[in-house]
C-alpha cells in the first residue's frame, strides 16, 4: 500500500446515496482507503479538508451554483469562490482559498454549474487556483443522477434558462482540467 486515500464530501441529508455509489466508482489499488465524510458546517469542512492527506481523489457532493456550494443552506452554511467570503446572494461564506493547499489526483464536484464554462471564477478553477489537482471535473449546467444507481447526468431542469443566458446548451459533467 501507498498510503493514498480517497475522500468523499457530502451533504448526507442530499447525497448519501449518490456518495455511496461512488465510493463504489472510485478505482481503488494497492488498499487504497475511501473515507466518506458527512458535511454540516464550514467548520466541518475545513477541518476535514485541512486533514486530508495523500488525496488520490476527492469527491464533492453538495447543490450549489457556479460560484457557492451549499453546505446547509438552512443554516447558511456555504462555500464560496468569492475572495471576499460571500455568496452571489451576500451571505457570510468560507472562501475556498481559506483552505490549505492540498496536492490531489483528481477532484469531483458533483454540485451544479460547478464548472459552468462561462463563468471564469467558478467553484472548479477556484479550487484549482487554490491546490494542485492534476485533474478536475465539475458540472457545466445542472446535475441529476441515474435513479437506483445514482450516475451523474445533466439534468433537463434549467437547461433553456442556461441557454437563454450564455447562448449556448450545458455541456453536462466536464473535465475542466
């Protein structure tokens, strides 16, 4: 074994599903450990980010925007792309770039117009900005999942709104890097 491990974020009220069928996803070698790791807070997620080691691939599973990831919108508790540790909507946020740097193989944002191509500082190119990941995939549009076994798929909902907007169809789940 290398002492690589994957790690999977999620918002367990939303995704456990999804998280769990990824976990089965994720190509695991040499005794590789997956840890899922339920997310409430930006406490939370700081402290779990800020202790990862040795990432071979990181997967996040929230709702979210181009520029947000909702932790727990309930209780205002989000990620944001914005240095100025705000949601596009003004709420108090965690910066991404708050976060130590970490070195990972690969980093799966399963959160809507996470890697939306149009907007240059999205969630995606600011974890890339902030770490270094050899390889990043993020949602360009919004995401639905396969029922029963939870895949990943663009998602039809918002998809004229999408196009209104830039003038062109999301490209689904991309690799942006």
């Amino acid at each position: 074994p290398d002492g690589r491990t994957n790690y999977i974020f999620y918002d367990e009220e939303n995704f456990s599903k999804q998280a769990e069928s990824e976990s089965k996803r994720i190509p695991v070698t040499d005794n590789e450990a997956t840890l899922m790791i339920p997310i409430k807070s930006e406490e939370e997620f700081k402290n779990a980010w800020n202790q990862m080691e040795n990432a071979t691939d990181v997967s996040l599973f929230f709702h979210g925007s181009a520029k947000t990831l909702n932790l727990d919108w309930k209780k205002n508790e989000y990620l944001t792309a914005n240095d100025n540790g705000k949601t596009p909507k003004g709420a108090d946020a965690l910066y991404i770039g708050d976060l130590n740097s970490k070195e990972i193989g690969t980093l799966k944002i399963f959160s809507c117009q996470s890697g939306n191509v149009k907007e240059k500082d999205n969630i995606a190119n600011c974890f890339d900005k902030n770490n270094k990941i050899n390889s990043i995939y993020a949602t360009d549009g919004n995401l639905s999942y396969l029922p029963f076994i939870f895949t990943p798929r663009i998602s039809i909902k918002g998809k004229n709104e999408y196009k209104e907007k830039y003038g062109q169809n999301p490209k689904g789940f991309i690799k942006v890097k």
